[in-house]
C-alpha cells in the first residue's frame, strides 16, 4: 500500500485524493473547497460534532485537505497516513502547530496511545484498502485509541459492485490512456480499486474495540458513514 500510494502521490495527488480533479491539471481551490464540503458531509450525515478541547485522530490524512480544517476546529490532531509522499506534501501547510503527522504501517494506529483521543475521523480510505480484514482491523484500533465516550466519523464502502476490475473495452482504454500519460495509473491495483465491508462484520469489529455503532447513513453505497462511539 506504501508503494503504490507514494507513486500516486508522485504522479498526481490533488487526482488520486479527489478523482473528479482533471488528472495532471489540479484545480486547488476546488480541490480544498470539496474537501470542507466533504468533511461537512460526513460529519453531518451522522451528526458528529467536534468540540475545540478534542484531541483528533485522522486515518489516512492525504495531502491534509481536512488535516487543515480539523486543526481549526479541534485542539490537536494526529494525522497519519501509510504514504511519506502523502505526508510531506500535508506538512507544506503552513501554520498547523496543533497537527503531528505520523507515518502510518498500512495495518494499525502503533504510535497512538491507548485511549488519547476524544474522535477519530476518515474520509474516501478504507474504500481503497484491498482487503476488508484490513479495515476491520482498523476499527479495533479505532476503538483502542478512543477515550471512553469518544467517537470516529467514518466512510465504508458497502457497495460490492463498485470494486471490481474494469474489462473488456473500458479496460483496455483506461490501460492505454495510462501507457500513453494520458490518464491515470495504477487503476487496477487491488490498492486503488479497495474493498467494501459488511456492516454486521463492522458492528463485530466495532464491539471488538470496545464500540457501538450509533449511527449508518448511505448503507449499500460507496458513500456508507458510519459513527461509532467507545461505550468500555
Ligand atoms: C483518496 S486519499 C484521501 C485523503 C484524505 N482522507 C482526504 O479525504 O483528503 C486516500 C489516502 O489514504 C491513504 N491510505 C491508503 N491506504 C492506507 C492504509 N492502509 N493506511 C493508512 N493510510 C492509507 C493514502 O496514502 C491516501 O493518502
């Protein structure tokens, strides 16, 4: 996952982090404008608040479109993601004091402490992570680093349909767009075309770690948000 997210992040990452973006041709006021809307949505959908005393973590933090607003809106955050590319382009953002960043093993939240965050937010992740024992195993870490009371906003991907390989002529004009530099790589890499989950395997995960599910909106979507809270 390393590897395959630093040769994205070096090919284009406003593209590979928001794939309405015109590949190579990066619109930033977009690009960051989206990423307030995104994270408005998500929050929203399950009526997630964040309060400027909460200690943030962020899985999968990208270039930091959200790192920025959450470092406004909270009183720290822990932004890791598994790509160093990723992450340096998110540290260029200037005057974010409150914000570590933490290069992430692609597994786990090893480097955050037990029970030190009061939220824990992730937006358009684990929707790429090719297998879904990996994101469930994220959701016990989720669980693990929350203080009791805590809550992580998240988004699944509940569609199966949607991370299947493209074949056939489709197929063959996304790989020659992609020989010829003329469309983006690497999408049929089991890393960018992801996994979905099932919510009763989430559920169990959640209750692994310690969590309830309190909230689903979008479920049997690619949009599925998800708000758990830390009840032990
Ligand atoms: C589509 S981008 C989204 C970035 C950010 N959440 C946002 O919405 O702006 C996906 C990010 O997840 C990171 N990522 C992918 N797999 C990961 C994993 N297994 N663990 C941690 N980060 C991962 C990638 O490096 C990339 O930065």
């Amino acid at each position: 996952m390393r590897e395959f997210w630093d040769k994205r992040a070096a090919e284009d990452p406003f593209y590979f982090v928001d794939n309405r973006q015109r590949y190579r041709h990066p619109d930033q006021a977009l690009f960051f404008s989206r990423g307030k809307h995104e994270l408005d949505e998500l929050l929203g959908a399950v009526g997630a608040r964040l309060q400027a005393v909460d200690d943030v973590v962020e899985l999968g933090c990208g270039v930091g479109r959200m790192t920025r607003l959450l470092a406004r809106r909270a009183r720290t955050v822990r932004a890791l993601d598994v790509s160093p590319r990723m992450l340096a382009l998110a540290r260029t953002h200037a005057g974010l004091e409150n914000v570590e960043y933490l290069l992430g093993d692609g597994v786990s939240l090893t480097g955050i402490a037990d029970a030190s965050a009061d939220a824990c937010i992730s937006h358009v992740v684990f929707q790429h992570i090719p297998d879904p024992r990996i994101t469930l195993g994220y959701v016990r870490e989720i669980g693990r680093v929350l203080r009791q009371g805590g809550w992580a906003a998240f988004q699944v991907s509940n569609d199966r349909g949607l991370h299947r390989r493209r074949t056939g002529v489709e197929g063959l004009g996304i790989r020659a767009r992609a020989m010829l530099g003329r469309g983006p790589r690497g999408q049929a890499d089991p890393c960018w075309l992801g996994s979905s989950v099932e919510l009763g395997e989430l559920r169990a995960a959640a209750g692994d770690g310690g969590m309830e599910v309190e909230r689903t909106a979008g479920e049997g979507t690619q949009f599925c948000y998800v708000l758990t809270r830390r009840v032990r």
